[in-house]
C-alpha cells in the first residue's frame, strides 16, 4: 500500500527513487517527516491533502537529512505555512551557510532550495510527533548529517537511507571522505541491538526484519572495502537512474555529454575506472537497456523505475 497509518495518525506515504517515503501527522497542527523532491512537489501535495492535511496547516517539518529527494517540498510548504524546520545540527550548518556542495545538489546537478532551518537535532535527542515520542539517533556514512528515528514504545524505526532492506545507498566518497564505509557501518551496528518490530525506510516497502538488512547491509559494505570499483559502480548505475528520472527524458544522443558535463560522473570514473568515461557510459547503459531498466523511444531515454 503506497498509504498506510503506522501509529494513531501517523501516515507512512511510500513513493520511489527520485522522492523519499515520507510521513504526515495529521492534527490540527500537522507534522511532516521528509518532503520528496521539488519536481514532484505537486503530487507531494495531492498525496498529504489527501490525508485530510492542508499545508498551510503545517507546523513543523523534521527531516532525516538534507538531501534533495528528503527536502524538496520545505521552501514552498514553510513559505505557505511559517512551520519549523528540524534536522540534525551538521545540515543545519549546510542549509544555514547555503553550501550546496556538501548537500550534494550542485555535485549531482540536483534541483533544490534553501530554506530557514529553525532546530538543531543532537544525537540522543527525543522530539514529538504529536504524541508519538521519537528518538534521535544519529547514523552518519551515507549523509554527513543523516539520523534516524527511533519509537521505542511501538517499536518502529523510521531509517531513511541508513537502512535498506536489500541494498545500500549511494556512498559518496569525493563528499562524505575516505571514512563513509566505516561510518555506516557503526551507524548500522547502532541501530542492530534496537527492539524494532517495523522499519519504515527512505525508499522502498516497509519490513520486519531489522538484523537480516543490517546483516546483509554490512555484507556489502565489507565487498565495498575489498573491491573498491564496486562502489564505482553502483554509484554510476543509480546516479545515471536518478538523472533520468529527474529529467523525466533525456535525448540519447546527448546522455553521455551531459553526463561528462557534471562533477560526479568525471569524478567518479576518474576515482574508480581510471578516466574510461565512454567504455562505463556504455557497459552501464547497454545493461541497463537489456533489462528493461532504462528504455528508447523516438530518440529519447527513459527509465522504468517509479520515481
């Protein structure tokens, strides 16, 4: 189910790739937890209104960390409703200094605004979704300022893009430093000793098995240490995905140019694969081609994947 309610009022919304799940208190005083990306924002509202929350009702936004697909929604829903913004201390450093690069927006040509983080979050925090008590949780490695949030009543973990169910997220190396993999790895062990019954991801259907992610999560990140390329690659296929899907098309005749014109993907071949910038673009693609994954029409590229 795309909508479903987890606590009292409490709404999990799942969406795809290019926008977050995200998370509606609906009350008098509405709460918001991640709010998609800026493109979609228009069925970001339809799916809240939904619910019976008017933004202009919105009183506070928490988010799990401030990249594009978790924030895109803040600017316009805090300049309809005045509402408090609240993440972890690091993002709100990056939003308050306006720094673009450690966001990774300008690094991955992403579209976002800035807006008036209003709350610091420290680890060890508890804030309230309506009555809902929920625990901060800091858990660095894929964001520099990345937290989960933790009820220990009903126990249910909302772990953004800590915890996957099967995969993990992009590691962004050139951004995050030569430390990221340790990093997530010690935020995933934080979360492990957790009394979880459910867990409500960044992406992805919400699970039950918290130890079998974090265990198959920490597999990965050990094949990362061995073979470095690994993470080259995995961050080329799901940048190259999320660029399509940010540009809904993308004539392929002019994919690679554009690619070569950003600063993640010369950096990262050049990190990885050793400037081999056309042999990648076209292993990647043509893979991509042969599943299904990415497709062609009338000149044009596309992909399958729900945004």
């Amino acid at each position: 189910m795309p909508v479903q309610e987890i606590m009292k009022d409490l709404f999990f919304i799942e969406r795809g790739y290019l926008n977050a799940n995200h998370f509606v208190y609906r009350s008098e005083k509405p709460v918001l937890i991640d709010t998609g990306y800026v493109t979609d924002f228009n069925f970001t509202e339809k799916m809240i209104t939904s619910l019976g929350v008017k933004l202009d009702d919105v009183r506070q936004i928490i988010n799990t960390h401030c990249h594009c697909d978790h924030i895109g929604g803040n600017r316009m829903i805090q300049q309809r409703s005045g509402c408090d913004i609240a993440m972890h201390r690091i993002g709100k450093h990056f939003i308050d200094t306006k720094d673009d690069w450690s966001t990774w927006w300008t690094y991955y040509n992403q579209k976002a605004d800035f807006f008036n983080c209003t709350q610091a979050l420290e680890d060890g925090d508890v804030i309230f979704v309506g009555p809902h008590e929920f625990h901060v949780i800091y858990t660095p490695g894929h964001a520099a300022d990345g937290i989960v949030l933790y009820n220990p009543k009903e126990k249910v973990l909302l772990s953004s893009d800590t915890l996957w169910q099967n995969d993990l997220p992009v590691i962004t190396i050139r951004i995050e430093g030569s430390r990221a993999l340790f990093s997530l790895k010690e935020s995933l062990e934080k979360i492990e000793s957790l009394d979880v019954d459910r867990v409500y991801p960044g992406h992805g259907k919400p699970f039950t098995q918290l130890k079998d992610a974090v265990s198959l999560c920490k597999g990965k990140i050990e094949l990362y240490l061995k073979h470095p390329e690994r993470i080259g690659t995995d961050l080329l296929k799901k940048i190259m995905i999320y660029t399509l899907m940010m540009h809904k098309t993308v004539a392929a005749d002019t994919f690679f140019d554009h690619l070569m014109g950003t600063w993640w993907f010369k950096e990262t071949v050049d990190l990885y694969f050793d400037k081999a910038y056309d042999t990648k673009y076209r292993q990647i693609l043509e893979s991509f081609l042969e599943r299904g994954i990415v497709k062609q029409k009338e000149g044009q590229l596309f992909t399958t994947v729900k945004p």
